[in-house]
C-alpha cells in the first residue's frame, strides 16, 4: 500500500516537472476572442470585409510574435491565444442584438459596432452589460452618456466641422459662405442634424441654408437636390455619405458644372466613411474637388510606420488576395485597440477573473496615447466619458485624380454632452 502511495506521488512529481518544461503551446491554452459583429451584407459589405481582415491579420501577427506593433516594446501574454469571433449582421439591428447574445455567452470580452443602426440598437445594451467595444460607426449618438462605445476617428459631427473650418479659411469673398447639408437619408447622414452643428457654422460665419437627403445608395442620380442647392446659391455642401453614395453624386455634380473648379462653384465634402482614397481610385479625375474628413492615409503610403506595417501584414498573411481597401486600416485599429484593452486589463484582474466590466475599467478606459504608428491622425486616449479617441482631424482632397492631405483641424467638440 505504501509503495503504490509512493509511487503515485513520485508519477505526480514527474508529470509536474515535465509539464513545466513543455512548451507554453503544449500546457492548457488560455484563449480571449476579438472581433464582433460585421456587415458582411448590405451597403457597408466592402468596407466590413476590410476591416474583418485587418483584425484577422493584426491577431495572427499578435499570436505569432506577441509583439503589439514593430514600434512598441510591450508583448503580448505569451500563454494566452487570441481567436477572432464574428458574424455577419446584414446590417439588421435585430439580428446584430441576436449575433451580441450569442457572443457574450461564447466568453466575449469586447465588443463590435458596424454601423450606426447597430450603434443606436446596441449602445445601451453594451452600457447595461459594461462591454467595451470599437466602433466602424463615429455619430454623435455615441456621445450621449453613459457609453461604453469607442471610436478610433473622429464623429461625424467633428469631422464635417473640420471642413467648414477648412472652407472658411481659404473663402475669399466678403459675403458670408452658404452652407447646407447633402447628407446620406439614414441615422448616419441624419447624425448632422443637431441644433450645435448649425450653431457652429453660423458661429464661425456661414448662412445656414437647409438640408437636402440623397439614399444611402442612390438608384437614380440626385439631380433634384443638387438642383435646389444650385438654386439656393450654396457655396459648400456638406454631409455623411459612403463611396456608393458621393460618388453617384459627384457624377451628377459635374454634370450639371457643379464643382469649385467648374462653373457652378460649389465644394462638397464629407465625413468618414466617404474615404477620399477609395473615392480617388474609382473616380480619378472626375472626381477633383471633392472633399473628405477624418479618414486615412493611402495605403500605399509606406514611408508612414502604420501604412507599412499594413502592407507587411498583407505580405505575409494575404498573399494572393490583398486587400486594398482603406478600411484595412480601421481593422488593425480596431484590433489594436481590442487587444490593448485586453492586455492593460490582464495587468490588474488574473485571467481567470477576466469580466467585460473588468476590461472595459482596467482596459479600454486606461488606453492612453497609444501609438498607432500613425494609422489614426493622432494617438488615441480614452476614459470614461472620453470615447472619442483622436484630438485632431485630417482633411484630404481629390486632386488630378489623387487623394492629397490639404489641412488638418482640432477637434472640436460639437455635440454637447446631455
């Protein structure tokens, strides 16, 4: 009886030693998803899938190196896997909420937010829950505390602010600038409408003149709104749109000699979505003039640490199927930020104790001047209350058929917190 005592405990001793020295790989794996939601289907497909793999590859880079960015020195748990978890919401809020029950119960962390009607039927719920997640949406809704909903560029709002800023620099004429909204006919392009957007317009010293609503996307070109803006003798016309919507648009535009190099001078600009990079490479010269904020950098704009870490993420997990979609970009940074998130948290709350609420306090709250190697037009900072990563705005313009910077703003601030 003593020698099998003996001998089990001498298997015990053995077995203990011997795992170890097994690699971390061989002992139990320790996993944390990323991911969420996405809007695989519908309007936002082409820019969905762009982001979906720029996660995919931020977190097989992660998992391979546990490095966080070849300019960072901070690493990754070596004994914890990360594992991308999503579905695709068609765009459907009540399936997105279905799609956010069944990852919370899978063991998800953060969370995901693909456009804005996911963002209005989720931001509450995620509040509720205290889960912290990114955001492919920037409305002002967002900022309506308490949420718990980060951005990784700046609200519509913000943006659209920036290029009146912009505008109204370089305005020559002693009159005052006409400004108007052309604006996307959904809970996006509607996030403009706000009593402080057109008080800041007016404020800075532009006659407000009305808005006009063009489809999401347009089954006929909108020459009827372009006609009243025409009428209404509006010098910049401002909105929310995506590439499906401005570009119909600016088609239009030209057609009827509007534009602030043709006869009709008039400037339209953007916020984000409406990526000046996708919309160049679609229009080319075509679309000159044409005016967006908050977006990003080319991606063939290699010289910039964060571009080049894109393209090298692309070399070595796309090869074949490269994507070339701006909104690449987002993906990394949305899985930067998920990452980090997860990382900050596991230095205060062990692994096993790990809650959404533990990683949205100890997590998304604690990201201070992340660097991102550039991808986002400022380092990102968050905490409670303080959702909106960026404190400055890019401002690009198609010229001779290339998206070029042509200025930068603060961010403003325009909505007012209730």
């Amino acid at each position: 009886m003593y020698k099998h005592r003996w001998m089990l405990a001498a298997c015990t001793i053995i077995l203990m030693v011997m795992t170890t020295f097994l690699p971390v790989s061989a002992q139990a794996e320790k996993v944390l998803y990323v991911g969420g939601t996405q809007s695989l289907t519908g309007p936002f497909a082409e820019d969905s899938a762009a982001v979906l793999a720029g996660i995919e590859d931020y977190v097989a880079y992660v998992n391979e190196t546990k490095k966080l960015a070849p300019w960072r020195s901070e690493k990754f748990p070596a004994d914890v896997k990360l594992e991308v978890l999503w579905r695709d919401d068609e765009l459907k809020p009540p399936k997105a909420l279905s799609i956010y029950e069944e990852l919370k119960a899978k063991g998800m962390l953060v969370g995901r937010i693909s456009g804005s009607p996911i963002a209005l039927a989720l931001k509450d719920r995620l509040w509720e829950d205290q889960m912290g997640a990114t955001s492919m949406a920037s409305g002002s809704y967002l900022l309506t505390p308490p949420q718990s909903i980060f951005t990784y560029y700046p609200i519509y709002t913000d943006s659209c602010a920036a290029i009146a800023d912009w505008f109204k620099a370089n305005w020559k004429e002693s009159r005052k600038p006409r400004v108007a909204y052309l604006t996307a006919d959904n809970a996006m392009g509607r996030s403009l409408e706000i009593p402080e957007m057109k008080a800041y317009l007016e404020n800075i010293g532009y006659e407000f003149v009305g808005t006009q609503y063009v489809p999401l996307v347009p089954t006929s070109p909108p020459t009827t709104q372009l006609t009243w803006l025409k009428q209404k003798g509006v010098d910049l016309a401002l909105g929310v749109m995506i590439n499906p919507g401005s570009q119909p648009t600016v088609k239009e535009m030209v057609r009827l000699g509007m534009g602030p190099h043709l006869e009709y001078h008039m400037t339209f600009g953007v916020a984000l979505p409406g990526h000046a990079a996708v919309f160049a490479e679609a229009m080319g010269e075509l679309g000159d003039g044409y005016v967006c904020a908050g977006s990003f950098r080319s991606l063939d704009d290699i010289a910039t640490p964060g571009i080049k870490f894109c393209s090298d993420l692309q070399d070595k997990y796309r090869k074949g199927k490269r994507i070339s979609h701006i909104m690449y970009e987002a993906g990394v940074l949305e899985a930067m930020i998920q990452v980090e998130a997860l990382r900050l948290a596991m230095q205060k709350v062990p692994f096993d104790k790990l809650t959404p609420r533990a990683v949205l306090e100890e997590g998304f709250y604690q990201i201070k001047n992340l660097d991102t190697g550039d991808i986002s037009s400022t380092p990102l900072t968050y905490g409670k209350g303080d959702i909106e990563g960026v404190d400055e705005i890019r401002i690009d313009q198609v010229q001779k058929g290339k998206s070029v910077k042509v200025g930068s703003s603060p961010v403003r601030h325009i909505y007012t917190k209730k």
